[in-house]
C-alpha cells in the first residue's frame, strides 16, 4: 500500500508540477504572441518540464507496480 500512495503522490505532484510551469511560462510572454503553449518555452526552461515529466512518469509505474504486487 505504502507504493501506491507515494506513486500516487508522485504522479500528482508531477502533473502539478508540469502544468504549473507552463502556465507561469506562458505568463511571461505577451497576450496573443505566440500561438502555442509550447512556443512559450525557451532555452533551459525545458529542464523543469522534462523533470516533471519523468516525475509524473515514475509515479505512475510504482503506483501500478504497487496494485499490480497487492
């Protein structure tokens, strides 16, 4: 049970964490400037996104291993 809930909590956190950089990166630049979310990130601001993404990743793998093992 204790792999479910961290794995839950990592995956949570990481979806959070994801989502929440793109919205402050998209709040740096100008209203109507740039057409995608994507375009809004520069240089080493991918750095955190791909973190969090591996994040949300793992999470999600120990948290079914988890289920997968009860």
């Amino acid at each position: 049970m204790k792999k479910v809930i961290t794995g839950a909590a990592m995956l949570i956190s990481g979806v959070i964490g994801f989502v929440g950089w793109f919205i402050a990166c998209a709040l740096t630049v100008q209203p109507g400037a740039r057409s995608r979310v994507w375009g809004c990130l520069n240089g080493m601001e991918w750095i955190p996104v791909i973190v969090f993404t591996v994040l949300a990743v793992y999470g999600l793998l120990l948290a079914l291993k988890g289920m997968k093992d009860e």
